[in-house]
C-alpha cells in the first residue's frame, strides 16, 4: 500500500506529512509533484498544506489548473481516498471536489492556535476507527479557514453526514466560543458525496509527536490507514 | 484588446476585509458608513483579438478561475 504526498509550489507542510506517515506511523508514502499527470500505483493521495502558487487570487485557486489536480480528481472518481490539509482543502473545495468554500477568518487575523475538534461521523474511510464525538486537539494555522457554503448546501451536509470535524471546546461542546474563525456551524471538515474525498482545516501531521505539543494526529492517521489495509 | 473585470463577494456573505475598513472610516469621517465592501479589479490585456473573441476568452477565464462562483459574482465592466 502506498501513500502520496501531493507537493506544490508553495507547499510547506509537505515535510511534516512525510515524517507523520513514514516516521511515525511506518507506511510507504512518497512525495508526488505538482506537473505529474497520474497517480496509477498510489492507494491514497494527501494533498498538504501551505500556500501553493502563493495563493494569489484565492487560496488554492491556482492549483487546481495543474496535472496533478486533474489526476487527483480521476483517482477520486475511482472512489480512491484523497484528505486535504489546510491549503489541501481550499484546493479541493477550489476544484469542486468538495462544495463551498473557505475565506478569511472573521476576525481578519492568520490565526495559529491549538484547537479542540470532535468527530461528528465515523462513517468515512477516514474516521472509522474513531468513535463518534471523540474530542481531539490538533493546531491550526491559517487565514482562510472560515467555511463557507449557501444554505442549501449546508443542510445537505447536515443531513447526509457528512461533517467530519467540528470545533469544540474541551468537553466537546460546540459554540461560537470554540469557534476560531467564524465557519458555519462551527465546521472544520466535510466529506464529499461519496464520502472519499474530505477536507480540514486542522494539521493532524502537527500533532503526531508528544515533544511538540500532542499526538491526536496519530489516532487520525491510524484510523484512515486502518481502514485502507483492511 | 483590454478588459477591465470587477470582482465582488456575493451579498449575504461576510466580508471581515469590509467591516475593518467600515469601522476605519468611521472613525476618520462622521459620515455614518453602514457599509463597505471590497472585491477585486482585474486589466487582461489579450493580443491579436477582436472584442466578441476577447469577450469570451474573458468570460472563460472568469467561470474558470479568476470568480469563484460559490462565493463571487464577476463583471466585465469594459473591453476595448
């Protein structure tokens, strides 16, 4: 089984993904770039964080002209897994593989904090093994990070469960308090239709060693891979 | 050929770029600003094209990359 990571121009948190997986959690995971145009021969793609192409004109709008997002969009048509990270899930959302869209914080500040999330559905390949409401702390770092979708959208979200992560507080409350950037109903991550593609917000690859703040992003990853193996 | 395109959040959708400068403006001015908004304006100069081929490459580009339709409407306010 092997495992890409998606690397643009601009990405910085491509690194940190390699050394979660490979590291940390032992998988085969190689860095794929931006001009490759398939991804034959992965059974995974994660697309990383940072800011590709500078993210002149929107984050991640310029990404999505590329081979690779062209490629990641056939293997996601295959039903193959593909997590967004952070710029990964603006990109995804830019590509319409994921609706709506994520703008600047409501506060108008890059916000990098350590959150609390809970997981709202452990039916997708990527929370299976985690029980549903298990509050976890990832940090975040972004300026576009609030989620934004019409009304419609939103309720069809809602109702098919497809919300992956919403921030909480401590005790896996969700309220505006918990809510760092103004995103509809507190969400930090969505699954597509096909509940194979997902985005969030949070760095799970930055909560993968105790030394720098936490391990939540192991449980994370172990939960997706799991589910690939098996 | 030179298109002039204005890009602006659709309504109903926050703009936290707009109300800093809203809450700016009022402190600079007594006027009462209810409202400011900021979208983007963007020159394409296009070679060798007459105005209808310019208008659609223009318009392509747009529904493709330089609007986000979930979150912005676009106009092409000029050509010539």
């Amino acid at each position: 089984m092997k495992l890409a990571v998606i690397r643009f121009p601009g990405s910085n948190c491509d690194h940190d993904l390699l050394h979660a997986l490979k590291f940390r959690l032992g998988y085969d995971v190689e860095y794929v770039w931006w001009g490759k145009k398939t991804l034959d021969g992965y059974d995974m793609a994660f697309l990383s964080g940072g800011f590709s192409f500078g993210d002149y004109l929107r984050a991640g709008a310029i990404a999505t002209l590329t081979p690779v997002v062209a490629a990641v969009s056939e293997f996601a048509a295959k039903g193959k897994p593909v997590l967004g990270i952070c710029n990964g899930f603006q990109i995804l959302t830019e590509a319409r593989l994921l609706p709506g869209a994520l703008l600047h914080n409501s506060s108008m500040k890059f916000i990098c904090d350590d959150v609390n999330v809970k997981v709202e559905t452990a039916n997708s390949p990527f929370t299976a093994k985690l029980p549903k409401g298990e509050v976890l702390s990832m940090p975040i770092a972004h300026m576009e990070g609030r989620y934004v979708a019409n009304d419609d959208t939103i309720k069809k979200l809602e109702e098919e469960d497809r919300i992956l992560l919403r921030y909480c507080n401590g005790d896996g409350v969700v309220d505006d308090g918990a809510n760092p950037n103004g995103s509809i109903n507190g969400i930090a991550g969505i699954l597509s239709e096909k509940r194979n593609v997902a985005g969030l917000m949070p760095h799970p690859e930055r909560a993968c060693e105790k030394l720098l703040g936490g391990e939540d992003g192991i449980k994370f990853f172990q939960s997706i891979v799991s589910q690939l193996q098996a | 050929m030179k298109a002039l395109v204005i890009i602006r959040l659709k309504d109903g959708i926050l703009d936290p770029q707009g109300e800093a400068v809203r809450q700016a403006v009022r402190a600079l001015d007594k006027a009462k600003v209810s409202n400011v908004r900021i979208g983007k304006i963007i020159e394409i100069e296009i070679d060798g094209a007459d105005k209808t081929t310019a208008e659609t490459s223009v318009r392509a580009m747009c529904d493709k990359l330089l609007a986000n339709p979930v979150t912005e409407e676009y106009q092409i306010v000029d050509i010539s």
